[in-house]
C-alpha cells in the first residue's frame, strides 16, 4: 500500500479488500460498507460517485487506483453475500 493512497483513504479502507477464502476480520468491520456498495451498484450509481462517498476515496488524484479499489471491494462484496459469510 503506498502512503500517497493512504493520505487519499482516510475511513480505514485498504488499497485492496481481502481475498481470503473466509470471512476477515477486516470484512467483519466493513460489513456496512459492502452493503453500500451493493445497494449503489443496484441503482445504478457511477462507480466515481460511490468511490468517493462511500470508500472516501479521491478519485481525481488517481482514477485509477480508486477504481481498482472500488471494484475489489465491489467483488468482496458480492463473494459476501453469495456465501462467502458462511466460510
């Protein structure tokens, strides 16, 4: 993780969310944050918006890296949900 992405992500979200094959304790503290994510991505919110208000991100200082962050949680989010809680 690099500091400039640190210094952009202040609510304690990591550059990448866990790929562990079971539950974390990092996804137990951001259970709230994937269901936010879900529910923007269910109406329809553009991936910069949702990046910014609900990862805390600052997306104009590198779109790229927020977008590679948004989307891996975007992913843990949905491994969650489709059974994931239960590893």
């Amino acid at each position: 993780m690099t500091l400039s992405f640190l210094n952009r992500c202040r609510c304690g979200i990591a550059e990448r969310a866990p790929d562990a094959p079971v539950m974390t304790d990092y996804d137990r503290v951001h259970i709230l944050t994937y269901a936010r994510l879900l529910d923007a991505e269910r109406d329809g919110y553009d991936w910069r918006d949702v990046a910014m208000e609900v990862l805390d991100l600052d997306v104009a200082a590198d779109p790229c890296g927020a977008k590679n962050c948004w989307q891996s949680h975007l992913d843990r989010a949905h491994w969650f949900v489709d059974g994931g809680f239960a590893a």
